[in-house]
C-alpha cells in the first residue's frame, strides 16, 4: 500500500513538474513574441512616419509646380485661339473652380466664350436614354443631317453640335436662333441640361467632367459622355474631352474614348484638367484641333504625351 501511494505521488509531482515546466516554457515564449511584435510595430510606425513625411513633401511639391504653371498658364496659351469662340459644355461632375480657371485660360488666349450648357445627371442615365433620344429626335432643326446611329448619345452629339457649333468651314451658324432656342428649351424642358443666358455657337467646344462614372449602368454613362463628345467634334472645327485623373479609367469618358480608336482619331482628350498644367493643355489642344491635330494628353497610362508639342518622359 505504502509503495503504491509513493508511486502515485511520484506521478503527480512528475505531472506538477511537467505543468510547471509548460507554463515557465510559455510565460517566456509569449514574452519573447511580444517583446518582438512590439519592436515591429515600432519599425512599422516608423516607416509610416517617414512615408508621411514623403508625402507631404511631394505634396507640396506639386502644389508648388501648379501653381508656377499656374502663374505662366496666361503667356503659355497667348495669342493660341485669337479670335475665335468657344462653347464650354460641363456635366454636373465638373469642379465649379476648375471650370471657371479653363474659361478665364480660353480668354487668355484671345478667344470668346460663347455661353455654357451644362448637362445634367438625367443625361447619362441609362434609364432616361429612350426619353433623351425621342426628344432630341424632335427637335431636330430643319436641313440636319443626323447619324444614323441610334444610341442617344451620338444623337444629342448631333443636335447641340448643329446648334451650337458654327460650320467648320464657313465659321457661319449651321441653324437659325428659333432653332437654338427651341432646342436648348427642349432640353431644359426635358431636364437634360441647363444653358447660360444667352448662349450662343461657338467654333470650338470644350467638354469637362469630372471623374469615372459610378452606380448602376456605369459604362452606359460613359459611353454616352464620349460619344456625345466625338459627334460634338464631327459637327464643328474641334473638340476637347477633359476630366480628373480617374475619368481616363474604365467607367470613365475619357477612358471609353481611348479604348476607341475611331473616337480618338478625331477627339482630344485631357485627363488632368484638375490641374493647371492639364487645363493649359486642354487649351492647346483646342488650337491642335483647329489646325487638324489630335491626341491624347494628361498622366494617365493611356496618354500619349503631357501636353500637345510635349514628349512622353522616358520616350
């Protein structure tokens, strides 16, 4: 009996020993691990200090460089569109400052702004595109030649473009002023867009957005952007599609565009014209298009070159 009760508690202080073992083995573990993951969250913080820091820098940077191209922006584009006339069209995505530093540049460069129609949400919705075509159908102006395709995009091309922009040829006005009433009223009416008192046609057209389009029908908003645009720039001397950064993505205008090479052969597109820098190419783009030229200018990876006369970096 006395044997068997030593060889139990024998076991148990093996066991005890054993436990006591494990828990001094895992307190000195687990303070190891924590001693390690507190020196990598240093590291880590400390390297998002500096990447901050970086930022920050580059930031300001930028902000300088605007700023310079800014303050040149004037001298840049003077002279460019000497007499001429252009008619701004915005979408309700446009930055209100953006448009109205690209107005203040298309003066500078000795042209007139001829009014502004701004385009509203319903325009490229996809649940208003039977609306939109059934109206601008109507209010064709008499003697028009419309395309023959049928996406509402294209056909509102056609319709502001014979109203709005003067004969590339002539530089004389493609309807009457009943008819540029009657179809900036139809558009009003219908809530497609808005128009500045006493819009009138211009020679050139300027087309800013803003970013990509988002939600339900995305692509169908952009399609309809960029072919509204292209059939734009067919009715008159030029036209210029311009946006942010994130306009030249997928679901974006002036990505649709560059992935059509039909549309890119005869629009110009800026990508950055929340910048300085991008609206004054925006507007030697406008003189590009009126001597004939094209291209595709801005930072995204789909542009060609920073500006028109401009090299790519690295090319």
């Amino acid at each position: 009996m006395i044997s068997l009760r030593y060889h139990i508690v024998s076991i148990a202080a093996v066991f005890l020993a054993l436990a006591v073992g494990v828990v001094l083995g895992s307190t000195a573990l687990n303070g190891a691990l924590l001693s390690g993951l507190s020196d990598e969250k240093g590291k880590l913080a400390s390297q998002v200090s500096d990447l901050e820091a970086q930022r920050n820098a580059l930031n300001a940077r930028l902000s300088d460089a605007d700023a310079f191209a800014g303050s040149l922006g004037p001298k840049v584009v003077a002279g460019a569109l000497d007499r001429r006339s252009v008619v701004l069209v915005t979408t309700q995505e446009a930055n209100p400052a953006d448009r109205d530093a690209l107005r203040q540049l298309i003066e500078a460069s000795g042209a007139r702004v001829s009014g502004e129609l701004q385009l509203t949400d319903s325009f490229t919705d996809p649940a208003k595109a039977d609306q939109l075509r059934q109206v601008v159908t109507r209010l064709q102006p008499a003697g028009s030649t419309f395309p023959t395709a049928g996406d509402p995009g294209t056909l509102a091309g056609a319709l502001v473009g014979s109203v709005l922009l003067l004969n590339k040829d002539t530089a004389q006005p493609q309807s009457t002023t009943d008819e540029l009433a009657a179809a900036i009223a139809g558009l009003q009416d219908g809530g497609f867009a808005n128009a500045s008192p006493g819009i009138g046609p211009g020679q050139l057209a300027l087309v800013l957005t803003g970013g990509q389009a988002t939600g339900d029908g995305a692509g169908d908003k952009a399609a309809t952007l960029a072919r509204f645009a292209a059939q734009l720039d067919r009715s008159g001397a030029g036209t210029v599609l311009a946006g942010d950064p994130a306009s030249a993505e997928g679901t974006g205008a002036i990505g649709f565009v560059r992935a059509d090479t039909s549309a890119t052969s005869i629009l110009s597109t800026v990508d950055n014209a929340n910048t300085a820098a991008g609206r004054i190419s925006a507007v030697l783009a406008l003189k590009e298009q009126l001597d004939g030229g094209t291209g595709r200018y801005g930072i995204a990876g789909n542009a060609q070159s920073p500006a028109p006369g401009v090299a790519q970096p690295g090319s």
